[in-house]
C-alpha cells in the first residue's frame, strides 16, 4: 500500500520540537536492538510506504522510508536488477529507512561497496520540523557537501528519513560459491590474495573450518576464475549467504555478547578469547565472546580498528566505540546543525549526543 504521511510526521516533529519532546524514530522494529537504549516517545514511520518513482533503464529508485524492503527487493528482482550492498533485513518487517539508518551491508560489502556509497539523494525532516532534500537522483548530483550520505548510519540522529533515492544494479548472469578447508591464518591469505587481484570476487567468508570464497558476474568469467580459483562448488550458495547476511548461521546462535569488528583486511588474528566468524574478505570479524569489553576495545583499535558489540549487550556497555575526540566534535557540530535541540533518537548512536 503506497502512502504519503510527509505532513503528518512533519507536524510531529514541529510539535515535539516547540515541546521540547524527545522522539524515538521507529519502522519495522527489525533492528531496534542495534545501538544504545533510547527512551523518548515513538514517531511511526512504519506506514509512510510505497515506490515514488523506478526507472530500470536509469539503474535509479526512489522510495519512502517505511517501504519494506523485501518488497522494494522483489520489485527490483522483476526486473532483473538488485540492491548491491545486500542489507541485512533481521526481520520480515525491515523497512528502507531503517537499512539507511543503520548503514549496514552484507557479504558483497567490500566488492561492491557500502550502502552510502549508492544513496544518490533523501528527503527528510529535521530537528526544526523541516522538510530538506539533498542530492538528487543522478551520481552528478553528490559533488559538495554530500548530505545525503551522512544519514547512511547516522541511526536517525540527524533526521527522519521520509524518502531516499537509490542506484541499484542488474544481477551478475552467474554466480558460483567454492570451498576449501584451511587454517584461519591460510585463510585470512587467502582471501587478500585474491581480492587484490582483478576477478569477479563478491564475497569471501571463514567460518573457522572452510574458506567460502563466492565469484559473480558473466557466465564465461565465473567459470574461467573458478577453474584458477579451486575448491568444491558448495550446492545452494544463495543460501548459505543469506544465513551469514540475516546472522541465521549456526555461528551466531549464541547467548555470549557479539561483537563487530571492522578492521583492515590485512590485520593479523587477535588473541581474544571466543569463537570467530571473519567476513569481507578479513574486514569484518565476528566474535562471539564474554571477555572484557575494554580488553576487545583496546585490542581492536591497536590493530588499526573499531569494536562494536551488536547484540547481547551488557547492561552498561557502549555499544559503540566512542571515536576520537577530534572526531566527536565534529559529530556534535552535526548533531547541532540538524537537530539543535537534540530531540532525534537521542543518545542512540552515542551516549552523549
């Protein structure tokens, strides 16, 4: 069902803003436990649904924020074309606003590129109770200051997203998943080996026994590397993608504190204790574990990385890593310019902002 709630939410906000009143942005649910505990009236964005405008040709959609994104998908799928970035949907109920907002990307992650790196545009409304528009609807129309693409894991601290505007892509012709048993260390070589070489590679995965590497693109090009590349053709890929993408993997069917860990691909393994899944070709590193979070914390940014503990948070654990203060300031200066008076999914992203 396609329908404009623009004017209702905006008056919402406008409301809430002259009150003073904190507002929790909400669609699906899918992913409410991602970030920090936010207390504040809920603002349903949930039914502020439907496809404005597609055009397969332009490799361009725009949609609202509470379209479900597994509809937006089949759409998309009719026409033979995808989302590249493979959101995570964590739920039947995921919405596009929601995928914006959380900035999270599946396994084709680090060959395809992030879910901003294709956000040509959004409307919004901000902390004021404004509606605002940035970018457009060409890659032309991102040069400057790209607003856009800040909302892309902002976690609705900037504003509530009310439509956003895509470049999507058509679906590779083949695609194969091959397997190989190995260490972790041969695996992490692996994985770098080949992804800095020129091959359709769009997913590389160790679940701590087999190296799952995935080729996609044209059928004579998936064949020719899967020749070089080696290893078993593991029967239903798709599948086993989908379970690492929506966390239904065996891995992460645990009750121990998981953790997110975004680190350069080259990064050696760190001695924690735990149980690992690595993903993006060595980039994102799964770990499931009840060491001390400062230990993880400190661990991970020796390495050159950040630690995010995604699910079965401790009461009083940051869920995310506070940046650097330089940085801070500078997601302050953000937060003041959209949302003066802090009323947007307060302390969501960081404790204090």
């Amino acid at each position: 069902m396609n329908q404009d709630l623009s004017q209702q939410l905006q008056q919402q906000v406008v409301t809430a803003a002259a009150l003073r009143q904190t507002l929790q942005i909400r669609g699906g649910n899918s992913k409410a436990f991602l970030g920090q505990p936010c207390e504040a009236t809920s603002l349903d964005v949930s039914q502020h649904r439907g496809i404005v405008s597609y055009d397969p040709v332009e490799l361009v959609v725009t949609a609202r924020a509470g379209t479900p994104i597994k509809a937006l998908e089949q759409v998309l799928a009719d026409n033979n074309q995808m989302l590249p970035f493979e959101p995570p949907h964590f739920g039947e109920n995921a919405t596009l606003g929601g995928t914006i907002a959380v900035g999270l990307s599946g396994p084709s992650r680090p060959f395809a590129g992030s879910v901003r790196d294709y956000v040509l545009g959004v409307k919004m409304i901000n902390g004021r109770g404004e509606i605002l528009r940035f970018g457009g609807q060409v890659m032309k129309n991102v040069a400057g200051y790209d607003c856009s693409r800040l909302m892309a894991g902002a976690m609705g601290t900037l504003g509530v997203l009310l439509e956003i505007s895509l470049k999507v892509l058509p679906k590779p012709a083949a695609e194969i998943t091959l397997i190989q048993t190995m260490s972790a260390n041969q695996a992490l070589e692996t994985m770098y080996a080949w992804a800095a070489k020129s091959i359709p590679l769009s997913a590389a995965c160790y679940d701590g026994k087999q190296l799952y590497l995935r080729l996609s693109g044209s059928a004579s090009a998936v064949a020719g590397t899967a020749t070089l590349v080696g290893g078993d053709a593991l029967d239903n890929g798709a599948d086993f993608w989908r379970q690492i993408k929506e966390h239904q993997y065996p891995f992460f069917q645990t009750e121990q504190p998981l953790w997110r860990l975004s680190l350069p691909a080259t990064a050696p393994l760190l001695e924690l204790p735990g149980q690992w899944l690595i993903d993006w070709g060595g980039a994102q590193r799964w770990l499931a574990s009840d060491a001390d979070a400062e230990q993880i914390r400190e661990q991970t940014k020796s390495a050159g990385g950040h630690a995010t503990l995604f699910r079965n948070a401790a009461a009083k654990t940051d869920r995310f890593q506070t940046p650097d203060q330089a940085v801070m300031v500078l997601h302050k200066r953000l937060k003041n310019s959209f949302d003066p008076k802090g009323i947007l999914n307060p302390g969501r992203l960081y404790t204090d902002l």
